[in-house]
C-alpha cells in the first residue's frame, strides 16, 4: 500500500515560505499533548505566495480546501494519529533529515482535543495509544500523505520542523484520487 509519494516536479521557495510563516498573524491551534503535539495556523488562500504555489496545482480553487501551517516542536514529534482529512500535500518549510513521517500500526484510539489560546474542543481526529511504529517516510521535497493512515512526525532536528499542508475539498479529499490524478498529469 502506498503511504506517501513525492511530487518533485512542484517548485517551492522555501525562503518566500518561510517569511509568510515568520509573519503569520493567525492564531496557532495545538492538537495533543504538548511533547506529542501538532502546531497549526491557517493562511489565505490568496497571500501573495501562497496564491503563486497554489497556481501549480490545476484547478486549485475547485479542489482545495485550505492550507495551514503545520509546526512540530524541536526534539519532540506528533503521536500516533489519523486526521479528520483523508490526505495532504505537505511543501517543507523549515525540514531536514532528522524529521520524519513514521507509520504505526492499529492500537486503542484516545479522545483528541484542540487547544486553541485557552479555549479546548474535542477534536474529530483520532489518536493512538502505545501504538507501535511500522514505517517511516523521509523527504525534504513536496509529497502527498495518506492521512487516513495512523501516522506521526519524529522530529529529532535541532529546529522546529515546519510544513505548508494542503487539504482538499469533497471527492477530492481521497488519497487515491489525488495520486491518480498526480500520475495521469491532472494535477501539477
């Protein structure tokens, strides 16, 4: 079963990116425990920078969603999860090769809340206990990730490793669908 899969021919600039994500003012959402959490914060579709990456993707304003910034602190990682989404391209931010997806298998689902300042809500996304890796995924290029799979980020660099998570809207919110369309040049 494909888990992820690289799209090398969609470009980035890591320094425009990493000066919107320096400059964002949205808040920050904290999904977890704070050693296992995941860090998110929307951005406009129609920012400047983010409008130019999202024009590489054909017909972006029928098929995505949103995109948000995801952060995972410094010697920490994101615990065993699936999201409420079913698959994301991720552009690297701030990543090297000391972070990375790892792939776990099935165990005892724990309720997940969002924390967003100091207001929490039950989140729809589902966490894992005790769940025992089976698989990683290293890349410091563009990729699409199944996030319908128990999936998590181990981040042993010496910087917070930050992403730009894309997320697609109604039918096109399905990992096969957009790995299909990815390979049958409908995509970039």
């Amino acid at each position: 079963m494909i888990k992820a899969f690289e799209i090398p021919n969609f470009k980035f600039d890591k320094n425009k990116l990493k000066d919107v994500y320096l400059n964002n003012k949205a808040d920050w959402a904290k999904y977890g425990p704070e050693k296992l959490s995941l860090h998110t914060q929307y951005i406009s579709l129609e920012e400047p920078v983010i409008l130019e990456h999202l024009l590489q993707i054909k017909n972006y304003k029928n098929i995505v969603e949103n995109v948000k910034f995801f952060k995972t602190l410094v010697n920490a990682g994101v615990g065993p999860h699936k999201d409420k989404r079913n698959v994301a391209i991720n552009i690297p931010v701030i990543i090297d090769d000391k972070s990375y997806v790892a792939f776990y298998e099935e165990s005892e689902i724990v309720p997940s809340v969002l924390s967003i300042k100091n207001n929490v809500h039950q989140s729809k996304a589902r966490y894992y206990k005790n769940s025992k890796p089976i698989d990683i995924f290293k890349s410091e290029k563009v990729f699409c990730l199944n996030t319908n799979l128990i999936h998590g980020v181990i981040n042993e660099s010496k910087d917070d490793r930050v992403i730009l998570s894309i997320s697609f809207k109604d039918d096109y919110d399905n990992f096969n669908t957009i790995n299909k369309m990815y390979n049958d040049g409908n995509l970039i």
